[in-house]
C-alpha cells in the first residue's frame, strides 16, 4: 500500500500534491500496490481532485488543528494514517511542508527517506532505488531505501500533471492529535502572493532580473515581460541584498531553488552559486551585454544587448506570437 | 541555556564535482571544505548573536564525519562557537545523522538546535526535521527572523504564500534560512583561540543504514546556446512555442 499525503492551499488541491498522487499512482503501476491518499480539510470538489490524479481511496481528515499545518501535527495524522493503512510506501512533495514531515516521519517510524527525487524509482529485491539532485543539481544520485518502511519527496514540477477519471472511494478518517504536544502559537501571516501571479516555487515560466538592470526603478518592463507571458518574476541575490527586490524573489544557492519549464534571466552574468538554483529549468534565455558573461554557457537560448532595448522588443514579440495564436 | 548547531562539511559552492571508483563515491581531492553555508551563515551566526547578547550560555557544534572535519569545525571555533564535538563515523545518511545529533542533544540538556535549511552537498532539508522527530520536540522550518525572551522562542519563518510569526516556548528545533544573520569574518582573536578550544570526540551508537547512494551521475551542460541579434527576436520567441514548447 502506497500512501500519498496532500494538501489544500488557497482552495485548491496544491498543484506539487497532485504531481505527488500521480507519482504515487506510477509507482503503484510498477509495484501492483494501491495508492491511498491522507487529504486534511478538502472539501468534496477537491477530494474529486485528488481521485482524478490516481488515489484510490481517500482518507478524507476533517481537523481544525491540522489548519496551521504544524509538522508535529501533521506528522501524527499521517501516521496514523500509515498504521491503519499498512501503508509500506509513503509519498510526500519537497515543499514546504514534506520538508518538514517526511523526516519527521522518517524519525519516527525507522523508514529511509529519499529527499526531493526527480524520477519513479526502480524495484531492486526489497529496496527501492530513486534518482535525487545532489550538489545543489550539479549531479544526480541514485539512493537505495533498504529499511522495511520507505519515504519519498518528490521535488515539485518533476512531471506534468496528468488527471483522468475519478474512481477513488473516499473515507472519514478520525485522526487523534490530543497527544500531540506542540506549543507553536502563530501570532501573525505575511501574505507575499501578488495577485494574479503563480507563487514562485510552482511557477512554470519565470522571469528573472539582476544587477544589469542598474536600480528598482527599472523593473517596470520585467514586470510587464512576466505579466504578457504570465510568467512570475524572480531576481539574483544582490538585487534581493540591496532590497531592489523582496527576499522571497531570491532565487539561486541560498535562495529558492525552481525548475520551472523557462527561465528568463535579464541582465543576470550566471555565477554558480546563481546557475545552482535555477540549473533544472527545462528551457533557459540569457539577455546580457556581455557576451562572455557564463550564463550564455548553460543557456538554449541567448541574446546579447542591453536590456532596455531588448526587453521591449522582447515584450512587443512575445504580445504578436499571443495575437497569433488566438 | 545551551544552543547546539550541527554543521556539515560541504565542498565550497564553485567546487567542479567530480566522482571515483565507477562514479560509487564523492571524489574530494583537491576540494575545498567549508561548512555549509547555511549552518554557518543563519544558524552559527544568530547562535552566535544570541550568546553575544546574553541569551544563552554556549553555543556548542556538532558535526558527524571523520577527522577530515575537524578543520571545518575549527572554523567554527574561530567564528566564536565555544566547543565542538565530532561523532566519530562517516554518517552514511541524514538519518543516521540526525540521530546521532538528537542522542547527544537530548543527553547533554541543549534546549535550542539551530539547523541550517538543508546541505549544499545532498540538499535533502532532513536533519534539522529529522533530529525534532527523535527528539519529540516542535520544529519551525525556515526561519528567517529568530528573538529569545527568556525561554520563549519568537521566530519569523517562510510558509507557502508568505511569512508566518509564530512564538514557542523551548525546547525546540529550527531550521534557518536567509535573513536570520549576515555572513561574519573571524577574527585575529577568533583565530587565535580556534586550536585551543575543546573538541570532542565520541563514538558513533547504533549502524542503522537505512539509504544509501549506488551511483553518482554529472548532470548533462546544456547542448550550445542559440544566438539571437535584437531584430530576431521573433525568431526567438516562435522557437520557444516550436522547439522548446515551453511556451
């Protein structure tokens, strides 16, 4: 039995939980397991979500205190889940929140965890063998999970979601967090969502800009690049350094690491520590004056000029492909 | 009170990766060592301030490796953490790490661990999490702001869509990220007093192997980089949609 825990965000299914369910559904295919999903508060469209991504059966936990997402708590509901389940597979996404439960989990009940695989691990005997990134995505590893009970995270936008018809059974499932003993009291949320805008880890098309753009005053047509391919904008760490650009922008080593299918890098020269945290995207354009500049090395495709001129004309190109295709 | 910060040995961040023995094994020669940006930067660092202002006692490191570490935990020393214990294994796993680093933790009293997001080597984000699971003990995960008022812990930490302020009374685990503290220079004193400080080592308890790494494979460089001049744009942007599909 494979159990894949999901989560609601914002009213919906997270995108990274139904990439997870599908992947779950894939390593059922493989095993012959079934596939089981924990859903916490998911209302009866959202659970019809989590059917169609390949959940056979629904575990569906209605618990006010699972709302603040609290690792502690979370991981005893999932626990729970696994015990009444049998579960011997346990499937999280590398978000936010699998970072913080997988390994709890994987404390707690003796299971190995593999953290943030990128493809559907193969069956060795009893082990279960699942490629990862290592070295900040500078190379990949191929970890075996030996122990009885295995985890795995699966790093977010690694496969395209693919839903079809829903055949899951959904059950109540009463899970008992009295014994929990959390003291995290949440006084205060910052929302840092732009409206309209896909948050940056589940982007799909990003839009990045650096120090060549000389000043905060200047990020007007970046914005309106990433709004005409509705693309979210991200920026390098001395931009997000000298506070042109919020923290959350950062993308790169110690920033948020993305792999979205295009990434955009306006006047960005591609230091490593930088390439580090964007090196999965599937498609990279590089825009810089300088043609030595290393980003040009790991791009698909390059432009060399300044930004002002380009982005423009890079807009007004981008808005005639749109008008075409409608 | 006491403050433990885990380190890990990390080669430094423009190290090119290179593998031995038909790709089984990290090959380290010739690389740099560092710890691991996040552990130093956000989690020694605040650890570090914090002791400075009067909040905590000590500020102990902890790192599971062998003694090719010990320089990297000297670094430490010289950063200002007060001693340091290496657990004598190669650490196979993140788990067995992280329950090495709880046994001690919860053996020698420490009431705050501060742990770096994830590693620069196997990014995992596991022990940090992992060492709250053994421990039973609360975790905040990706903290970027952290304040102590007696033995209340009030922290600002990234969750999906934003920030969240959450406060907690220790004992607890956080993992830092960005923000919590600005990367610091060591001393000539902090130099200085680096070798004299104590270091222990003990054995590592329990062998549990749980995963382990068959093969390492260098990622692919991408293949050459199309060219493009400022008036062929289009070109461009229709091999986005044609080629690479991502539009």
């Amino acid at each position: 039995m494979i159990l894949v825990y999901t989560e609601i965000n914002k009213g919906k299914v997270k995108k990274a939980s139904l990439e997870a369910v599908n992947y779950a559904a894939k390593i059922a295919e493989l095993t012959g397991a079934s596939v089981s999903a924990i859903a916490i508060n998911a209302d009866a469209a959202q659970l019809e979500e989590i059917g169609k991504a390949g959940a056979k059966k629904i575990l569906s936990v209605k618990n006010e205190k699972l709302s603040t997402l609290d690792s502690m708590l979370v991981s005893s509901a999932v626990e729970q889940a696994v015990k009444a389940e049998g579960a011997k597979t346990i499937i999280f996404s590398f978000d936010i929140t699998g970072k913080a439960v997988a390994p709890r989990l994987s404390a707690r009940l003796k299971a190995g965890l593999v953290a943030g695989a990128v493809d559907v691990p193969t069956i060795n005997g009893n082990s279960l063998e699942v490629k990862k990134n290592v070295f900040s995505g500078k190379a990949t590893a191929i970890y075996s999970i030996n122990s009885d009970v295995k985890i795995i995270s699966l790093l977010p936008n690694s496969f395209p979601i693919k839903l079809g018809e829903n055949s899951s059974t959904v059950i109540d499932f009463a899970v008992d967090l009295n014994s929990v003993n959390s003291k995290i009291i949440i006084k205060e949320k910052k929302s840092t969502d732009v409206a309209g805008m896909v948050p940056l880890p589940e982007a799909e098309l990003v839009v990045s800009a650096g120090r060549g753009l000389k000043g905060p005053e200047n990020w007007g047509m970046i914005e309106e690049l990433a709004k005409t391919l509705n693309a979210t904008t991200a920026c390098s760490r001395p931009v997000a350094d000298m506070h042109w650009r919020p923290h959350h922008e950062h993308v790169g080593q110690t920033g948020v690491a993305i792999r979205p299918n295009l990434y955009i890098a306006v006047g960005i020269s591609g230091a490593i520590q930088h390439f580090a945290g964007v090196n999965g995207s599937k498609t990279i354009v590089v825009i810089n004056t300088d043609k030595e500049a290393p980003f040009f090395k790991s791009a698909d495709y390059g432009i060399v000029g300044d930004a002002f001129t380009i982005v423009p004309k890079l807009i007004d190109a981008v808005k005639k492909f749109k008008a075409n295709q409608n | 009170m006491k403050i433990l910060v885990p380190i890990s040995n990390v080669p430094d961040t423009t190290t090119k990766i290179a593998f031995a023995n038909g790709d089984t094994e990290f090959n380290a020669a010739g690389v740099q060592f560092i710890i691991n940006p996040y552990d130093e930067w956000y989690a020694l660092v605040r650890a570090l301030e914090l002791k400075e202002a009067g909040k905590a006692e000590k500020v102990t490191v902890i790192h599971v490796g062998l003694t090719e570490s010990d320089a990297t935990i000297r670094k430490a020393f010289a950063l200002g953490a007060d001693d340091g214990v290496r657990i004598d294994a190669e650490g196979p796993d993140a788990y067995f790490v992280a329950e090495q680093i709880a046994k001690y933790a919860q053996e020698n009293g420490y009431e705050l661990i501060m742990a770096g997001k994830e590693t620069i080597s196997y990014n995992g984000s596991s022990v940090g999490a992992m060492i709250a699971g053994f421990m039973d003990l609360p975790l905040i995960s990706l903290a970027t702001k952290f304040e102590l008022e007696g033995s209340k812990a009030l922290v600002e930490h990234d969750v999906d869509g934003g920030t969240q302020v959450v406060e907690c009374e220790l004992p607890l685990v956080i993992s830092c990220s960005k923000g919590m503290a600005e990367q610091r220079i060591p001393n000539m004193k902090g130099i200085m007093s680096a070798r004299t400080k104590p270091l222990t080592v003990i054995p590592a308890s329990g062998s549990d192997k749980l995963t382990n790494i068959k093969s390492y494979t260098l990622s692919a460089g991408r293949t050459t980089c199309k060219m493009f001049d400022e008036d062929h744009i289009d070109e461009m942007v229709n091999l986005l949609h044609t080629e690479a599909k991502v539009i």
